[in-house]
C-alpha cells in the first residue's frame, strides 16, 4: 500500500516537479504575508528549516536566523543554492536531522502531496521529531473549502500546462519577470503560468484593480472576476458556462488506500502508467449544468459515471462547446496582449480565480487550473478523436502530453482536518493556532516538552 | 554545505537511529564564502552546536565555547569562519554507523535513501 502511495506521488509529485523546474529558475515569487511574519518573529540565532523549500523562497526572509532549506526535487534546490541558500535534498519523511536540533520549521503547501492519510501523519511526525522541545511548526496545505471553486473530492490532480509556460517565458513582449508560482515542497512546487485567457476578462480590460500580486489573495481581480460571473450567470453567459465546465474538470477519486488499492489492481493491465492515473481519474461534471451548449443530455448521462477518462471528457467538452473554437482563436490571438497584461496581474487568472480558485503548493494566488485545462482543451482540439466512444487511454494520453499536461496529486484538507490530524495523532506537538489563509488550512504548533 | 548544516545532519538509514551521528566529512572541495560578521548571531549559534560533531569536521575548531565566549569577539569571529563561511561544495558524508556515503555535490548535500535503504 504504501508503496503505490509512493508510486503515485512519484509520477504525480515529483516527476512533475522535477520536469517543471526550468521553468522556474527565473521566476521570482513572494512569500505569503503570514509565513513571513512567522519566520520574522522566530528569534535571532534561531535553526530554521523549510522543509520543501521548492527555489527557496522563504530562506531569505529572517537574516537574522539559519535557514536551511529541504527539498526532494534536486532541480529546484539547485536553484535555490544558485540564488545563495543553503539547501539539500531530502524526504519529509526521511529528515536527516538528528533529533531536537532544530527551533522552527515551516511545511507551506507541502503536506498536501501525500497519498495517504498515514505519511502525512509520518511526515509531520518526522517534523516533529527534528524539533527543539518548545520548537514550533506552521503547516499551510490547501484547503477543500475555496471560495470561488469547488472541489468534489479530497483526492485530485490538477493539470499543468507547460506549453504555454514556455511560451511566455520566451515571449519578448513579457515585461520583465512575470509573477509566478514557486514549487515548493519536499513534494511541491506550483504551476508556472498562470496566463490564460477568456474572452470576458478581455472585455474587462479597463479594469484598472488589478493588483493581483503573487502575495495575495487577488481581491482586487475577485472584483473584476465577480462581477464578470454574475453578468455570466444573469445571461447565462459564456464566462459561467465556461466556469461551470471548468468545475467538471476537477477530476478526483477517493485515493484512501482501500480505494488505492482497487484502482491499482484495476489498472495493472495498462502498460502506461501514465495512463494509470488517468483512467482512475473520475470527472466531477457541472451538477448545475447551465452549460447551455445544446448537449445537455450527454453531459447530464455522464454524470452518473464517476470512470469516464478525462480525456474523452475533454474532446466532448469541445463538441458541446460550440465558442471553443472562436475562444481559442482569442486565445492565440490575445496571448501578447495576455502576457502583457500578465505584468500587472493575471488576468483570466484573476477571472478564474474567482471561480476556481486553487491555491498552489505553497498557497500561492491561487492558480487557475481551470485556465490551464482551458488551454489543454485548445490543444486537444486539434485531435481527430472527438467523440463520445470511449477513447483508448494510450490514446488520449498522447493528446496530452502532446499539450504537456502534468497532473499533480493533491489531497486538499477540509475544515479541521488538519488540526485533527495532529490533534489524534501527532501527540508530541500542540496546537498553538489555526485558520485560513489564502484558500490554505493553517496550523502552529508547539513541540511538546518531555516527548520524543 | 557549511558546517553548521553538518552539525545538523545525521544518517536516518533504517536502523541507526541517534547512531547516525555526527555525519563523517570527507570534503574534496572547499570555499571560503565571506559571510558578514553578526556576533549576536554567532554568540546564539554556540548553545546549539554539537561540539564533538564540529571538532571531527574542522581542524582548526577550539576545544569547546570558552568562557564568556559572548564578548570574545575573537572566538566569535574563529567560530563565525567555521560555521558560516567554510562551504564544501563536493565530498561526501558518511553514516558512521552504516557506512552508507551521501554525497555533497555543487555545494548540495544528497540525503535521499533508495527505497531499500529506507522502513518497509
């Protein structure tokens, strides 16, 4: 069991992330406001370790402390060392620190990459163990509640596009360093690429609130963002269709380890792990289907089947989606002006963000998955497998990577979760405080004197 | 790595346990990195280092924090070189126990164990 856990959180964690990397060197990305004042108010002198460092973003923020960074991915620790930190390479779940000899550590969207229930509770153990008795311990992880989305299920993976990623990086109309995501983790790291576009965000152009920094919660764009839904909705528009099929994307299946288990004996048969992953995706479709798209009937009938491939799922998407066309049109046409625009903020990343709003790894703004399965629509559409046979895994796999989608585990924490989770089982530390923060579940806490 | 992330650092092999340390330093290649002096920093340093662990490392280490080591600023700035500013950048380091060899490579210690080497 424990080793398909592995299995899953290597294909799904950390070969994504170590394929991701590049992306990543030139990106700088801020800190959430609450771990910076967390590290700011450790004491001077203080052996602090962040543990999924990711590029290292958090090293820097107290000089007045040690700060070593841990990662599992060895490409973006070298990016971190590049930038001056001082990093290794490490398992959260194998720290290879002696007991008790470190007073802070900070876990930001990290533990939110394991599979199973018990290696988070082991990796926040070996936390635990590492620390000073009085130590203290912050722990971000995203959470299921979001706002402006919903997630079906606690057990999802989100799809990246790396495609255009590189696109923007390369494009010279890009100002400068475009805001983006850090992975971080000992699993984690982020979306690069926050770009996508939508027609009604461009529309909103003028909107001049945008101030959607990597620091915060795009309150701002929620603005611009909302009010574009709500017009959505009044007419039943394209942005809310378009939001509400971007919902029935969040595939998820239960990964709790008897359902594991199931999936992997299921599976065996394919030759194409990759594939593996994908057939046990299950899509969550649009309960309020105001997809309004001529194709509701099939739409509605799938969604009694929690197995349909994502792929197959996706190519109907695209037939049922008589504006697809014309959208991506706008979409390729509108790239410049996007990542232009990408320089003060992220536009349909703030349009989506209102509606699907998923915080990264490290509860970066939150990262509009929905516009990256906007985009890996787009490319799909260029397949000739458009119909609602189901569609060989091998085959709609390749459609995929074609589009270079990496899709990440996350096990997104529901209220109190978390808390419970160290409450039930991590007797030697105490929670000190708990909240929300940026679409993330939050928790201190304290290593108990006496233990361990 | 500097050493004071040595100081840190322990083998976690299956089975070694407190075993794993202090970790065996071989460096191959070493830099100086001037880091600025910040004697407050390193006078708060001191409490927590291993001292036996740092000895095995560096030569050039005193024997111990000699007393009122806090505003003697030359043990500080001796100690401050040591912790901070030496950097291996390619070696490895050794579980004392095991015998199990990590490497350090571009500055960067690998600590990963193979699936064998780690609990079942």
């Amino acid at each position: 069991m424990d080793h398909e856990a592995a299995q899953l959180e290597k294909q799904h964690v950390h070969d994504v992330y170590e394929s991701t990397a590049p992306y990543f060197g030139d990106l700088q990305s801020k800190a959430w406001p609450r771990v910076r004042q967390f590290l700011q108010e450790q004491k001077p002198g203080s052996l602090i370790a962040d543990i999924g460092c990711g590029t290292g973003k958090y090293l820097k923020v107290n000089s007045q402390v040690y700060a070593l960074g841990c990662d599992y991915c060895g490409p973006l620790v070298e990016i971190a060392r590049s930038r001056g930190c001082e990093v290794m390479v490490c398992d959260n779940l194998h720290l290879p620190f002696r007991d008790q000899g470190l007073d802070a550590i900070i876990s930001i969207g990290v533990i939110h990459h394991f599979s199973t229930k018990q290696r988070r509770i082991r990796a926040i153990k070996e936390m635990a163990r590492v620390l000073v008795p009085g130590g203290q311990l912050m722990i971000y992880v995203w959470a299921m509640e979001q706002k402006n989305r919903h997630f079906e299920k606690q057990d999802v993976l989100i799809p990246w596009n790396r495609a255009l990623c590189s696109r923007l990086l390369s494009d010279p109309s890009q100002p400068g360093r475009k805001p983006c995501a850090h992975p971080e983790r000992s699993h984690p790291y982020h979306p690069p690429c926050s770009v996508c576009s939508c027609s009604v965000c461009f529309k909103e152009q003028g909107h001049s609130q945008r101030s959607h920094s990597m620091d915060y919660e795009p309150l701002m764009a929620g603005t611009c963002c909302t009010g574009i839904s709500k017009e959505g909705e009044e007419e039943n528009g394209f942005y809310n269709t378009l939001g509400k099929s971007f919902r029935s994307w969040f595939f998820s299946r239960s990964l709790d380890e008897s359902t594991l288990r199931k999936q992997i004996e299921r599976v065996r048969p394919l030759k194409n792990t990759e594939g593996w992953a994908n057939s046990t995706i299950s899509i969550q479709p649009s309960r309020h289907s105001s997809l309004d798209l001529g194709h509701q009937e099939p739409l509605s009938t799938r969604e009694q089947s929690l197995d349909e491939d994502v792929f197959v799922e996706a190519s109907q998407k695209q037939l049922e989606w008589p504006r697809a066309p014309a959208t991506r049109k706008h979409l390729r046409g509108d790239q410049q002006g996007e990542v232009r625009r990408n320089g003060d903020g992220n536009f349909l990343e703030d349009a989506n963000t209102s509606e699907n709003c998923v915080n990264e790894d490290d509860a970066e703004e939150g990262h509009p998955s929905a516009s990256k399965i906007l985009r890996r629509i787009s490319a799909l559409d260029s397949t000739d497998s458009n119909s609602e046979e189901t569609i060989p895994v091998e085959e709609q796999q390749s459609g995929v990577l074609d589009s270079r989608a990496f899709m990440r585990y996350y096990h997104v924490f529901r209220e109190g979760e978390l808390y419970g989770l160290l409450k039930e089982h991590v007797a030697e530390l105490h929670v000190l405080s708990s909240g929300n923060d940026h679409g993330n579940w939050c928790v201190i806490a304290e290593k108990k004197d006496n233990c361990d | 790595m500097k050493l004071l992330t040595h100081n840190l650092l322990s083998s976690h092999v299956r089975g070694v346990g407190s075993r794993g340390f202090p970790l065996r330093l071989q460096a191959t290649e070493v830099r100086i990195n001037p880091v600025e002096f910040n004697p407050d920093f390193v006078a708060r340093m001191i409490p927590k280092v291993e001292w036996a662990a740092l000895l095995e490392a560096a030569d050039t280490v005193p024997k111990g924090p000699i007393e009122g080591y806090e505003h003697d600023e030359k043990f500080l700035r001796q100690m401050h070189h040591v912790l901070l500013e030496v950097d291996v950048l390619e070696g490895t380091l050794q579980c004392p126990e095991s015998g199990r060899l990590f490497p350090i490579s571009r500055g960067i210690p690998n600590m990963l164990l193979s699936d064998e080497e780690t609990e079942t």
